[in-house]
C-alpha cells in the first residue's frame, strides 16, 4: 500500500512559538525547543519526524507562514 | 516495512507540498504569536496567487492591528483613515472596474467609526470584497472595548465586564449587512484549525471571484482571537474563542448568491 | 471648442470639472453649493467623458473616496461648504500626508457650527493653514469671479499634480449663487496614462506602491516632514499669484480676496472720486501668500485695510508680510452681511483720515 512520508523545515528565526501547529498536527511530530532564537521565542521543531505524513495541517494555520512542508508517497 | 527514507529523501523540490506565497513579503509580521491577522493575510495572498491576479489587485488596510499588512503583502496598498476603507475602496473600483479591490478591517474600524461607510458601501453594492476581522477587542491601542466585546467581556475599558445597560450591546455587523440588498455573499469563517482555514480561504476565493460577477459586495468575517488582549495564550485563546465567540457568532454562511441562508 | 455661457458659479465649477477631463467627484449636499454636484448628476458626465459621479454618505466618505480615487492617480474633486469641510479635514490631512493631488472647492458660509447659509469668508484659517492634524498646506486659490471659478479647476488640477498636493478652491455661497457669462475652455481628454506613484496594480516590472500617511520611525516622520515643508518653500517661490489695482500712486492699500475684493474695486473708485488714492491688493493664491508684493507696498502707502467678510483672519498674514512697516487695520461684516463699498470707503477713512 502506498503510505506518504513528510518533513517539514521551519523557518526558526521567523518562528514565534506560538504552538497553534503543535495541536493541529496529528501525528505529534511538532514541539517547541527547549531553546530560543534570537527573539527569543521557543520554535516549532518536528520532535518526532518519522511520524510526520506532510499533510500541510501545520504550515496551514501557522499564522506567521513560517512552515515549508514536503511529502513523498513510499511503498509500504 | 517501511522504506527507510530520510529526511534528506524527502526534503527535496520536486516533494515540495506547502510552502509561502511569493505574494506575502519576505518581512516579518509584527502580530502576536498566534495571531489570527497572520494567517488572514496568508490566505489572502494565497489566493492573489492562485487567481494569478496580482497586478489585478488593489489592497485597502485599516486602522487598527492590520494597518502594517501593506508591509506584508506584494501588491499595490493604501492605507486608509480609520473606517473609511469601504469608501476609498468605492472611489478605487469605481475607477477602475476591472481591478480586484478589497478592503481588509477590524472590529473596531468596521463596526464602529465605520459604521457608516461600511452599511452604504454594503448597500450600494459595491463590487468590492471586505475581510472582516472580529476579535472583540481594540488590540493595537491595548485591549480596550470594541463594539463586537461580548456581553459579560472584560477589556481594558470594561475592566469589570461588558455591562450591556451601561456600556451598550455587542453588535453583529455581519448579520446586519447581510440584510442589505447590495450584498451578494456574507459568511462568517475562522482560521484556528486546519479545517477552518480550508474553509476560511475558500470564502476569500469567492469574494475574490464573485467580483467578475458584479452583482455586489461579499463580506468575509473571520472571528479571532486577540491572546494579548484577552491575556490568553494563543493555544487557550483559541480555545476561549470557540467557547465564548462561536456561540454569539457562530461561524457559516449567511447569504449566499443575494439570497440569506435557510430563507425562502 | 471655446464656448460662452451664462451659468451660476456653482455650474461653472462643476462643467469645468468635466472640460478639464476630471476622473471622479464624490460629494455631499450642502447649500449653498448643492448645483455642483446637481448640474454634474443632470449633465451625465460618465457618458460625455467617462467621468464618474457619485453622492456619498457624507462628507467624510466623499473625501476618504477622493483618497481613494487619487492614490489611483486619477483627478478627482469634490465639494462642499464650510460645516462639509470641517468633516473632511481628517481626509485632507491624510491626503496631504500621503502626498496626493486632488481639488476641494469650500463654497463657504457663515460660521460657527450650523452658521447661516449665506455668504462668508471665515473659514480663510481653516484653509490656509492647514484645517485638519499635522504640519501641512493646502494650496488655496481664491475666484472673484464666475469665470475664475471655472478657470481654476483647470488650474488647480495642474499645481496639484505638480506638487502632489491638495489643493483647495476658496469662494463663498456669492460667487456659488450669482450668474455671468463664462468662457468654457474646450473638452481636455482624460488621462491615459498615471504617475508612477499610483496604486493601478503591481506589475512584475515594478516594485509594490504603498500610499499612507504613517510611519512609525520617528526620524522617518521628521525626515517626511521636512520634506512636504520644501514643497511649500517652493511654492511660496513659485506659485504666488495676485492682482493690484491702482497701487503705483496708491497711499492706502486695500487688501481682499474673492467677493470683498471684487467689491473693494468699486471702492478704489469711489475713494479716488474723493481724492482719496486708494489702490487695491488682491491676492489669488492665500497659500502661498503674496508676502513679497504686501512688504513692497507696505513702504510706499500710509495705512493698509483688510476686507474680509469674517472678524479679521487673513488680516494676520497681512500683519505678518508687513512687519510692522504701516499700520494694518480691518473692516469686515459677517453673518452673511456683504459690506457696500461705500462701508469700505467710510471705514478706510474712519480708521486712518480721523
């Protein structure tokens, strides 16, 4: 069976963790780091990549545009 | 079993699913984290590419939070006195009819200084597009009450709650104007789930289209939350606002083709 | 084709809108200016020209259109009288910070508040030194006749677009309301094509236009400041128009504008009759204000008098042009009352041949 596979980058620096993509994904891939960038904001990173399917959901409602998704359909 | 792909497999140009519209700025938006503005702006840019009309359009931004959005989208703007985009927006497609014009407003700006220009632009039928932000607060001046703060609110100048006796009644513009004979299309959308934004962006595509239609003005409201106002944070903002927004501006159609929903 | 004609200042004004191949007028009824926006309803302009014409829901949305239509680049005017063109001095403010042409005519009438509907020239402060918020000029043209109120649409178009500025056409509800002959000048074309600053959508060869009035950085502002102030420098340099009648042997000037200048004429003859040498200043633009002509003539006459029909407004720049050289006295009438000129003869001489 064909099965999609995803990955996401985020723009970290333009990241402002606001944690609307942590609940939107359902896979739980995305958290915010323990770190912070230069404004000093936690920023979404996937936490759990083999999870993610790159169903857009993130990139969708982040409100700051900050999520570039790719996907690939992989054998199963 | 699963292939074993990388990362480094699927990160490539021709796996691209999602990536910005090349019609919002490089330049990073000043909103809150969690903004509902940003993704509003998003979609709108979206679809300015998706219609490829971006030499087609004219953007018209108000007082208030959004009054930067011209910093943030790629086409041409201008900046309008507080409330009076729908008539700037008027005299721009009146002169020029074959543009795509919309103005972009908050609670504030469209609802209350700009009551006026946004019923009668409404009711002459403007062939314009109106996004219509409601969040319910006055968020750029700091959180004070706006005509759409619910009853029971509490804002910076309703510190105790909105007191309906004294302070008046939260208003329902959306309803209001879909009552007038020069709207086409009037929906009230939201933008804090995957799902609402799908839905959202396919109500700004058709107030975008149906102004090829002539037949009069859409107006799209997006309810929102404003987390710094209402001290939230934006993940329990969202919340709040389905909880206590949806219910006095239950998100859906209320007219569709001139015709009010669930009406002979 | 030139043409004559016998029409109200107001016709005037609004036929000379569309001769001079104007875009758009957004207004409001008021009297006593309401013939413009009548005569442009009855005259069909958007089948002679393509000229759009549309009543607003007030004088703040006619002006916030006007905005509109001009960041678009397009000629557009509108109209009102003095309660109308305190509503839109929000829209005046941002149209002069945002750096947009546009023509406003105030067919002016007595004040305060509601006032009277009858001739005045009070609201000569508003006008000249802004009206609305913020360190900006209109350029004010001043008629004093039926013809220059036609004359100076044309006009006004062409320095606000120089200077990309609004500009304000200053008359009161006398020169509205009276007919005389005019001569129309033939129907200019439209424009075709729009300056570069003009929101007509973002094409790939250029960058994105943004008209606004704001900028939050304030070295930014100051800098945007002092660049609008060379503009009026510039003006005042090049722009400044006025008349005299009678001032190379004149020993007493009269200095007036519009209506009471017109009514000053007759003055100057009735005074000479007497043996007294009056001469009259007239000045057409009020900004930029003749100062130049005023402080020359200041070191040659006796005494100066304003005439204005409000309690002495333009009588302060013409105290400020003079420093001091001559004494400067006022006579005006208000209400709506228009002075005769034998008022004015009787005031020159109770004032300075006691």
């Amino acid at each position: 069976m064909a099965k999609s596979k995803g990955s996401i980058i985020v723009d970290k620096e333009r990241c402002k963790g606001c944690e609307i993509c942590v609940l939107a994904c359902p896979t739980g891939v995305i958290s915010l780091a323990r770190e912070v960038n230069s404004k000093g904001y936690h920023f979404a990173y996937m936490e759990n990549p083999e999870a993610c399917t790159g169903c857009t959901n993130c990139a969708v409602v982040c409100p700051d545009g900050v999520i570039t998704v790719y996907r690939k359909k992989v054998n199963a | 079993m699963v292939e074993n792909t990388g990362i480094s497999d699927i990160v490539k140009d021709e796996n691209l699913v999602y990536q910005k519209t090349k019609v919002l700025t490089d330049k990073v938006m000043h909103y809150c984290p969690g903004c509902g503005h940003g993704t509003a702006h998003r979609l709108i840019a979206e679809v300015i590419e998706e219609m490829d009309i971006q030499a087609g359009t004219i953007g018209v931004t108000p007082v208030g939070c959004a009054v930067l959005m011209y910093n943030y989208l790629d086409i041409d703007m201008q900046e309008a006195a507080h409330g009076r985009a729908p008539a700037v927006a008027t005299a721009i497609k009146r002169l020029m009819p074959d543009k795509y014009v919309f103005t972009y407003q908050g609670d504030g700006d469209l609802a209350a200084i700009g009551t006026a220009e946004t019923i009668h632009a409404c009711n002459r039928g403007e062939n314009i597009a109106v996004f219509f932000i409601n969040n319910g607060i006055y968020g750029m001046t700091g959180g004070q009450m706006a005509p759409t703060t619910l009853s029971g609110m509490k804002s910076s100048t309703s510190p105790y709650g909105r007191d309906v006796q004294m302070m008046g009644n939260p208003l329902k513009m959306t309803e209001l104007v879909a009552q007038l004979p020069g709207t086409w299309y009037v929906t009230r959308q939201a933008v804090h789930t995957p799902a609402s934004v799908r839905k959202a962006k396919k109500a700004i595509r058709q107030a975008f289209e149906n102004q090829k239609l002539k037949k009069g003005l859409s107006l799209v409201e997006i309810v929102s939350n404003c987390n710094s106002g209402w001290k939230m944070s934006p993940v329990e903002a969202n919340k709040w606002m389905v909880e206590n927004m949806f219910p006095f501006y239950p998100p859906g159609d209320i007219k569709l083709e001139g015709k009010m929903v669930g009406k002979e | 084709m030139k043409e004559l004609k016998l029409m109200k200042g107001n016709e005037a004004i609004a036929e000379a809108a569309i001769r001079a191949g104007a875009d758009a007028y957004f207004g409001y009824p008021i009297t006593p200016q309401s013939e413009i926006l009548e005569y442009l309803m009855a005259e069909k302009p958007h089948e002679r020209t393509g000229m759009v014409v549309l009543q607003a829901e007030s004088e703040i949305a006619a002006i916030n259109m006007v905005y509109g239509g001009a960041a678009c680049g397009r000629k557009v005017i509108t109209s009102s009288s003095s309660p109308g063109i305190s509503l839109k001095q929000e829209g005046l403010s941002y149209i002069a910070g945002s750096e947009l042409p546009c023509v406003v005519v105030n067919v002016v009438r007595g004040g305060p508040g509601l006032g009277t509907i009858q001739p005045a020239q009070s609201d000569y402060f508003q006008a000249v030194k802004g009206g609305g918020h913020g360190d900006y000029r209109l350029i004010v043209l001043a008629p004093q006749s039926v013809q220059e109120m036609a004359d100076f649409v044309d006009l006004g178009f062409e320095l606000a677009f120089k200077y990309r500025n609004p500009l304000m056409i200053l008359t009161d509800g006398a020169l509205g309301q009276m007919m005389e002959k005019v001569w129309l000048q033939e129907q200019k074309p439209r424009m075709k094509t729009f300056p570069e600053w003009a929101t007509t959508g973002k094409t790939p060869d250029r960058e994105r236009n943004i008209i606004t009035s704001l900028d939050l950085d304030s070295a930014e502002q100051e800098k945007f400041n002092m660049k609008i102030q060379e503009k009026y420098r510039k003006m005042e340099a090049e722009e400044v128009r006025f008349e005299t009648t009678d001032t190379e042997d004149a020993e007493y000037l009269l200095v007036a504008y519009g209506t009471s200048a017109r009514i000053c004429q007759k003055s100057v003859r009735l005074a000479r009759d007497k043996g007294i040498k009056a001469g009259l200043l007239r000045p057409v633009t009020l900004f930029p204000f003749p100062k130049k002509i005023l402080s020359e003539l200041a070191g040659k006459v006796r005494g100066i008098l304003t005439v204005e029909m409000s309690t002495g407004q333009m009588v302060e720049d013409v105290r400020l042009a003079v420093e001091g050289k001559v004494q400067v006295e006022h006579y005006g009438r208000m209400g709506g009352i228009i002075p005769s000129p034998e008022d004015i003869v009787d005031a020159l001489g109770k004032n300075f041949l006691k």
